[in-house]
DNA sequence: TTGCGGCAACGCAAAGTTGCAGTTGCGCAA
DNA sequence: TTGCGCAACTGCAACTTTGCGTTGCCGCAA
C-alpha cells in the first residue's frame, strides 16, 4: 500500500493501480505460464480494463518486467557523469543501461518473482534489450552529455556527437544483451540459488570486460 | 514474370506470389500512405488471403521493404571473410550488414520506390535494424565464424566468442543505424535527386567511419 | 464552497499478428 | 499413370496494440 501523504489522492491511485498491475502480471505468468497470461487477463486480476493497462505499460513484457518509462534524474545523470571521469566511458554506460533496464529486477518488492520469470524466459530481457534503443532516446541523449564532457569528442559538432552516442550505445547495449543471455543460459543449467544484488554486479563486470576486450581487440 | 526454368512451378508460383505482394505493399503506400495502408488492402490487390501475407513476410514493414528470410549463402561469408582479411572486421561486417539489409533497396526493380518510401519514413529501416539482431542469429554465426579465423580472437573457447560476436555486431548494427539516421534526416532535408548505388557505398563508409572512431577514441 | 480545467479510466472499433485445422494441388516414386 | 506426402493457401478465432470520443472525478482557484 501507498501512503506516501506527500502525494495527493489522484497520484496515489495511480501508484497503486501500477503496483497491482504489476503483481497481477507477476503472479500470473508464475501460475499459468507466459504464453497463457492475456492481458485481459492481468486487467481483471488489477480491476482496471485492458485499455488503462496500456495506459500504464507499453506491453505485456514491460508489465511483467515492471519496466516504467525511463526517466534518468538529474541524480543519476550525475553519477553516471562521476563514474564516467573516474573509470571511463564504457563503465559508465553500462552501469547506467543496468540501472535503467535492471531497476525493477534489483530493487521491486517483487523482485524474487521477477527474477524466475526472467530466468524461464530470458527472451523477455533480450527482447526489451534489443528495443532499448529506439525507447530510451534518453539514453543517446544522456551518452551525448558524457561524450560533450570527454576531451576526446571536445571537437565533434552536435551532430557528429549523436551519431558517436547511437553507436556508443549500441555497444554498451550489445554487452549487457551478451552478459545477460551468458547470464540466462547459466541460471538455467545450474539452476543455483542466487542473491540480485550480486547478480547485477556480475553482469556489469561481464558486460564491461565484453565491451573493453572488443575495443581493445579491434582498435 | 519470373521464368527461370530451373525451378519447378510450385516455387515459381512462390516467388511471384512474394513479388506480387511486395509491388502491392509498395503501391499502396506510395498511393495512399503508410498508415492508411493495411495488409488486407495489401493481400486483396496481391490475390491472396491476408493470411497467406503471414507466410511470407513477418510483418507489414517486411512487405514494403521487401526484407526476406535472411540468408547468409556460403559465398556472401566467403566474400565477407576476405574482406575481413584485406579492410579489417569492422568494415566486413558493417560490408555485411548493409548487404543483408540493404539488398532490397539497391537491386530491386521497384527499388526507387523504396527508397522514396524510406526517405519519408525512416522509421521503417531504423525499425528493422533495431530489431536485426534478434532477427538475425545468423548474423551473430556469422560473425563468430569471422571471428574464428582472427588471430587476436584465437584463444577463446565457443561461448566467449558468441559474446564477443553479440558485441561486435552490435558495434557495427549501430554504426550502420546511425548512418541510417543521418541518412534519413539529410534526405528529408536536401530531398535531391540521388543514386541508390551510390547511397549504399556512403552509408558504408559513414558507417565504417563512425565505428572505426569509436574503436579509436574509446580504447 | 463552488465551479472549472484536465487527467484518468473506459468502451469501442480497427488493425496487426499468430496458432490451428482443413483443403488443394505440386512433385516424386512406384 | 496413379497414388501418396508435403507444402501452400485458406478461414477462423484469439490476442495485442492503438486511436478516438465520452464520462467522471481530482485538484486548484475564485
């Protein structure tokens, strides 16, 4: 339950009818499987109709991964800026594409649930993984800020930057998308018990030596 | 017409039923719009049910783009493998990528008006690129295979390849995306005349440009 | 307290997409 | 030449997704 009195009423209702759509498309997929939960489905379970949920979430996937739109604040922006200038560039895209793409696998109440799912079905992640690019414009836009404050770009013009950014990107993205598939076909064979938070850590280590060892190899 | 006696009437009909359905896709959005433009309508002129639709292309976008079932023949990977060797990994695969994806739009028949179509909807083509790497697990094969036969990459074992491949082609999917993008946005702006031959060669060498600098800058 | 602007939920309709099952007819071998 | 197997085509139903227009109620200001 919401209660955060800071909120007014329309926004609390709002919160809530997005957490039981959320735990609805969970609860769901874990008892009848991923192919046999229908939106319809979710919705009654939530008490809203099929159309609010796409009100709330762009597809069934991002409800089940409790993806929200993404919104990089001007907090994380900084971190990632602070990250970027000690470790590097790479180390700070992926940490920011896992923070935005992994938030609700690391930090949601329901994330054990989520995490189960996802490991049945890796193509979830991969899936919103491959869109990523053309959902976050955000994230070209927040790479453009990181490569405006690299000395190596410092003579690029705007445009040339944005381009720098997509490909930039894309290779972050391509090296969590690899991590996360090593990732999935691992949790499947060994079936371990396994603790988030150090699975994030370990896919931003493995998603950071992937991107660096191609940029050493190719350059 | 397709006439080409070497094949049986069964795949005659086959390839004219795939060209009949890609005229119509491209007619009817030159006629009436992209949007206003259904796979029904597409289906009716094409003498078929929309159902058939379905079995040759995987959606609407394919149709107009005329994209088929990726396949890497054994002398397009040989060609790519000897490019590798002679201009290095980045330009063989960005080489393959835009041969892969771009075939359509260079050596079809209807391919100005493709081009026409993408030029006032580059959605359609960022689109598929975005999506190529799911689309495209041979393309990820591919590029192990190129990888394969790297001394720099000699040592790795089966799955480390995979990944450093998911990366590679990742790096250079973006590249070519954007290409593509600046592509679309010049040609919206100039809106000049151009030679479809000679846009694939810039968009090759802008995206092997744009690949080639990150390496360089980020390593 | 009342009234108003706007946002949220909703129903409806249309389009895209996919699985299933039945029919037809090509291609091949006996 | 005949018969069989398989691939293509099809209709149908279900599901996902989106646009549009309507209704109701929250939040704010007079």
């Amino acid at each position: 339950m919401i209660t955060d009195p800071s909120l007014g009423l329309r926004d609390r209702k709002r919160l809530e009818t997005r957490a039981r759509l959320e735990e609805a498309a969970v609860t769901l997929v874990l008892r009848d499987g991923l192919e046999q939960t229908t939106v319809d489905a979710i919705s009654d379970l939530a008490d809203v109709s099929p159309r609010t949920f796409f009100n709330y979430f762009d597809s069934k996937d991002s409800a089940i991964l409790g993806l929200r739109e993404i919104d990089i604040t001007a907090g994380l922006l900084a971190d990632t800026i602070d990250r970027a200038a000690a470790d590097g560039l790479v180390d700070a895209v992926v940490h920011l594409i896992l923070d935005v793409m992994g938030a609700p696998l690391t930090r949601s109440t329901i994330k054990e649930d989520r995490m189960e799912i996802v490991r049945r079905h890796p193509h979830l992640l991969a899936g919103q993984l491959a869109q990523f690019t053309q959902l976050a414009a955000q994230l070209t836009e927040a790479v453009q800020v990181l490569l405006a404050r690299d000395p190596r770009y410092a003579g690029q013009n705007e445009a040339d930057r944005a381009a720098s950014a997509d490909v930039v990107l894309s290779l972050c993205g391509g090296a969590v998308r690899a991590a996360v598939k090593e990732w999935a076909a691992d949790a499947a064979a060994v079936s371990a018990r396994f603790d988030t938070a150090s699975t994030s850590h370990r896919l931003e280590f493995r998603a950071i030596s992937l991107a660096r060892e191609v940029l050493d190899k190719l350059s």
